[in-house]
C-alpha cells in the first residue's frame, strides 16, 4: 500500500492495491496542500497501470539517454538536472538513480523555455501521456490541466514505479568477490564499521555491473606491512 505523509506525519492520502483505488483523508488537507495531494495520488494509481506503468518506464530510459547525451554535449538544462542530483546525493549506483533522473529532469523541463528540439519531443510525449490515461479514466477536460498539474502527477508516477522495483540483490558469486574487496579494506580502515559507505558503494556498483552483464573488478592484492627493521 502506498502512503503518502508529510513531515508531521499526518497521513494525507494512500492507494489499495487490492481494491485499485486512491484515497484521500480529506480532514487532514488544508487550502495549501489539497491540489497537490490530489494529484499525487492520481500519478500513484496511473504507475499501477501496466499498459502506461510501460510508456513510462520508456520514457524514464529516453530521458535518461538525453541526459547522458546533454551533458557531454554542455546543455545548461542537463546540468541543472546533474546539479539536483549532487544536491540531493544522488549517484549513479544509487538503487533509483534513473528514476530520479527522470523525475528532475520533468520538473526542470517543465521550467525551460530553450529546450532542445529532443527534450521538447520527450517532454511533450510525458504530458501527453499523462493527458491520455487521465481521458481514460474519466477526466472530460484535461485541457483545464496546468502544465506543473501534469508535471506532479508525472513524476509521482515515476517516483512510485521505482517504490514498486523489487530489490536486486548481488549473487553468491557476486559476493564472494564484495568479500575480497571488503578484507582489502582491513589495511585501509582502522575499523570496519568506518568502510561502510564504500561497502554499500561497492554493494550498489556491483549489482548494477550484474545486471548489466559485466565483470565485476577483482579487489587489489594488499600485502600486510612486515614488523621489525629489514636488512
């Protein structure tokens, strides 16, 4: 079940698998927050729709190739996004990096008027998408929809799809070579508790690389320093 809470903790709308259906608690929105409540958990119900849970899970790939694209090539736009992900600390082994891609990228879409003929293709097909499935499911007039009401629920949509992504773990093999890479870690470390952001790097990197079909690198050989003067 999906649970949308702001920082008091007040819950202020959820989604039922079960019953496929958005809920709002309507005694715990204000003036403020009601619209942008409302279009979140429309973006939630339309990621549990597989026929445009797909569309969008394209449209997270294109959008992280023009990223990719944009920043060897310098656009401004691209670095912006690059930006909120630093801000963020959000890397690329990060669990959801391509979501967060996505999500950024929208948002900063959304706010750029000079986009590149690519971006603006892209960006159009995102709102379109959202107009579509919105028709589909009972809204007569979308055209009465903003551009940021879009944007909203678009990136709720893509935020939840990656809520729903299973957990990719490491194979055995896998972490038998993670283990190599954590005992070289005894020579640089005075305690292991201190190696665990690396490991966890190291963990996300390695499941990425998995899944790409690559070859994990193997751990650097570190021979443990001789006590007593050499003659």
């Amino acid at each position: 079940m999906s649970v949308q809470e702001p920082l008091n903790e007040k819950v202020l709308g959820f989604y039922d698998p079960k019953r496929k259906c958005s809920y709002i608690v309507a005694d715990n929105l204000t003036k403020e927050n009601a619209v942008a409540v409302v279009l979140h958990e429309i973006g939630v119900h339309m990621s549990r729709d597989s026929q445009f849970k797909e569309r969008t899970e394209r449209l997270i790939t294109q959008a992280n190739e023009l990223f990719q694209e944009g920043l060897k090539g310098k656009d401004p736009l691209m670095e912006k996004v690059q930006k909120r992900l630093s801000d963020s600390n959000v890397h690329p082994f990060f669990k959801n990096y391509k979501e967060e891609v996505c999500g950024y990228l929208i948002e900063e879409a959304a706010k750029e008027i000079n986009k590149t003929p690519k971006v603006q293709r892209w960006f159009q097909e995102v709102t379109s998408t959202v107009k579509v499935w919105l028709s589909e499911h009972g809204v007569l007039d979308v055209s009465r929809l903003k551009t940021q009401d879009l944007v909203t629920i678009a990136k709720a949509n893509v935020k939840e799809i990656a809520r729903q992504k299973p957990e990719v773990k490491l194979s055995p093999e896998g972490m038998k070579v993670l283990a190599e890479h954590v005992k070289a870690m005894n020579f640089k470390y005075s305690k292991i508790t201190d190696a665990e952001p690396e490991i966890k790097t190291l963990y996300r990197k390695f499941v990425e690389l998995e899944q790409a079909g690559k070859p994990l690198p193997k751990a650097a050989v570190v021979e443990k320093p001789k006590s007593g003067l050499q003659r």
